[in-house]
C-alpha cells in the first residue's frame, strides 16, 4: 500500500464506518497518546523498566500503526498530501544531513 492509498483508506473508512473526524485538536491528543503507548512498550522492552506481565502482551507493531492512523487522519484533515512531504522531507535532509552524520564524531 502506498502512502496516498494509505490515506484514500483511512478517508474513506472514516466517512463511512467513522462517521467523521474528530477535530484537529482532539486528534492531536489521541496521537499524543497513542505515541506514549508506544513510548510505554519501548521503555519497558528495550529500555531499563521492567516490563510487567500486561506489558509483554502489547504489539509494537500494533500501536505503532495507531499512531501512523491518527498522523495520517491529521494530514487528511489539514489538507497534507504525506507523499509529496515525504518526498519533500527527504531532499531536505539529503541536502542539509549529506555529511552530518558521517562527520559527527559521537556517531563512531
């Protein structure tokens, strides 16, 4: 699935099963916490907190595609085509990171 298709999908079920967005402002709390949920399973498993028996349970993969809904729901909402982003995000960092990190001395 591409991106845009991506997008066209989470369109479509939101104005069908959904019903409609929730505003822009509730859906940047829901990715706040959704993002958290991830954090949460990240500190646990591979960080220095221990991980409790509900915790090991999650799906990392799971929650993390809760966040990239809600991103994607943003960007539907706020007229973001991801793609074109995307595609935008990566020339600025092959121009403004080309030796950045190769350079950066902590790196090594």
């Amino acid at each position: 699935m591409t991106i845009k298709e991506a997008q066209e999908t989470v369109d479509a079920w939101i104005n069908s099963t959904g019903v409609r967005y929730f505003n822009e402002l509730t859906n940047m709390a829901i990715l706040t916490e959704e993002v958290g949920e991830v954090a949460r399973i990240m500190a646990r498993r591979y960080g220095e907190q221990s991980e409790k028996p509900s915790d090991s349970a999650k799906d990392l993969g799971d929650e993390m595609a809760d966040v990239l809904w809600v991103l994607i729901c943003l960007a539907n909402q706020t007229g973001i085509d991801l793609t074109e982003a995307f595609q935008k995000n990566l020339e600025k960092k092959n121009i403004r990171d080309q030796d950045r990190h190769r350079d950066n001395p902590k790196l090594r």
